[in-house]
C-alpha cells in the first residue's frame, strides 16, 4: 500500500531505506554490491556502499557486506573465484566508497596503507548550520566513555588537551586522557542554504565515528541524520531547525527517520598507478541537496 500524499510517500521511504537491504536474500544483496561496483582491477574491487548496510555481523543483523563477498567473487569473476578480503571499513549508515580485495596479500597491503595514512579520504556530509569558520582543521582527541542517563549507553567523545580556566578565562593544559587517541579532520564549506551546509571532509586519522564526533562536538555542527551525537545525555531524534523542517516537508516528530547524511565520496589509494576512486551520491543524499537548495555540482 503506497500512500498517495507524497510526505507521506517520502516518510515511508525513509523508514524503509535501513531495513531494506536488511530483509534481503543474501545473494540479492551480492547483486545490488555488484552493481554498485565502480572499479576493479586484477588487485582490487571497489564497491559503492549501500546505505544501511552494516560491513560485519552482529547479533540481530541479517545481512552484512563481510558475510556476501564470498558470493560477490563469484559473480564477478567465475564459480572458482576466492573470497573478496576486507581492507577497510565503514559505519553501518555511510554511503560511498569501500575497496575490497581480491587476494589476501593484496589486503594485507591496502591495510597497511590505510593504517600507515597513505590513503586520501574525502566525505561528503549535510550538517546543520555553519562552522566558523568555513574551512580549517579539527584536532582534538577522541574517547570512549560511558554515559550515564536513563538509558545508558555508550558514546564516542572529545577528549580536549586544553580548557578555559574558570577563575581567569586562561586556557590550561589538562591531563591527557591515557584512553584518548589523537584525531585529525579537515573540512571545508561547499554550500550553506536553508539553516544547513554541505561539506567536504578529510579525515586524516581514522577513530571511530571521528568525522561525527568532531562536526557535532568540535564544530557544534552534527550530521544531518545524526542522532546518535546531536545529544550527549540522551538518545533522541535530532532537533531541526525550522527552516529546515519547512524545506523537507518534515514535522520534527518524524525527524527520527532521516538517515545520516555522510558519504564516502573519494578515495585517492596509491597502488602503483595512484587511483582515484570516485562514487556518487545516493539519492536519498540527492533529493535533500535539492530540497535543501544546497547548489553545487552533483557529480
């Protein structure tokens, strides 16, 4: 039953855009990452990652990429063909480019690119409001730690080296956090329209959900879809300005089902020939662009 009234036709999409893929015969989702395969080389596969898709299994989850790539290799090269190798990973809700391998030796070794900081990162991400300023770099590390509310749960956080003295406004030099690790975002303004920005990311280091925690908590700026870190003590749907509601055609008790926005837009992987991996964006990530009127040329 497809609802007439197109709000409600676009909520329902949205609701549905994680649990699709997750409801799937395996050998379904092995055929959509086949046809979302932007490049391969006798090395390499690179895959446009759905939205919603978790990389590894976990309880609950029916469907992961590491579980179908033994039926992805068949598909792309013969019945006899080896298992794909994982050689990096990505959050269960980021679009865009992920490389798979086809050779153990060969994951070894993009790994240790990725490990070693020779890999350029490039996101895409739809963020609420603007930083100040519209371009320059995050660094400030990254912990764990628990939060203590009426659900409690767990969250990634900034873990500062300095703060403001409360008796003077001086800033000090705090004692570092021994569980903290260092973490490195560029980012830079590519549009700002209807209370929101589009941004480019380079994320230098790789800590987990780093370009989340820096946007929401170094920038005061989180994610579109974010509602994980829009908050600290609770878990909540994300808070939308008005502006924003009115351009989605959104009332705020529904703003639980708008996905993150964040993708994995480029990667520039030095493999002999330096390769420069590019995937569009999903179209979840174009119609918002359109709604928001955040103009910039959607390649």
């Amino acid at each position: 039953q497809i609802p007439k009234d197109p709000v409600q036709r676009q909520l329902r999409e949205l609701a549905a855009l994680s649990q699709q893929l997750q409801r799937v015969h395996p050998n379904v989702l092995a055929k959509i990452l086949k046809q979302g395969t932007v490049y391969q080389n006798e090395e390499i596969v690179v895959i446009n990652k759905p939205y919603g898709v978790p990389v590894h299994g976990g309880p609950g989850i029916k469907n992961c990429i590491a579980d179908v790539l033994p039926i992805l290799a068949k598909m792309l090269e013969n019945m006899k063909a080896e298992p794909l190798h994982l050689c990096h990973r990505l959050d269960k809700e980021t679009t865009g480019v992920m490389v798979l391998a086809r050779s153990k030796e060969a994951a070894e070794k993009i790994r240790l690119l990725f490990k070693t900081r020779q890999v350029e990162k490039f996101y895409w991400a739809i963020v609420l409001g603007e930083p100040e300023p519209a371009e320059g770099i995050v660094e400030i590390p990254i912990v764990e730690k628990e939060v203590q509310s009426h659900q409690s749960h767990y969250k990634m956080t900034l873990a500062p080296s300095y703060r403001l003295c409360p008796e003077d406004g001086k800033v000090v030099k705090t004692r570092g956090n021994r569980n903290a690790e260092s973490a490195v975002t560029r980012y830079r303004r590519l549009a700002h329209a209807s209370a929101c920005s589009l941004l480019e990311l380079q994320p230098i280091t790789g800590v987990k959900h780093q370009i989340r925690v820096h946007l929401a908590y170094g920038l005061g700026c989180p994610i579109l879809g974010d509602h994980k870190y829009s908050h600290w003590s609770k878990l909540a749907p994300q808070k939308l300005p008005e502006l924003t509601l009115r351009r989605l055609k959104l009332e705020q008790s529904k703003a639980r089902h708008l996905p993150l926005h964040l993708h994995a837009h480029r990667l520039c992987l030095p493999l002999g020939q330096p390769l420069d991996l590019v995937c569009k964006l999903p179209l979840f990530f174009q119609k918002t662009l359109r709604k928001l009127e955040l103009d910039i040329d959607k390649d």
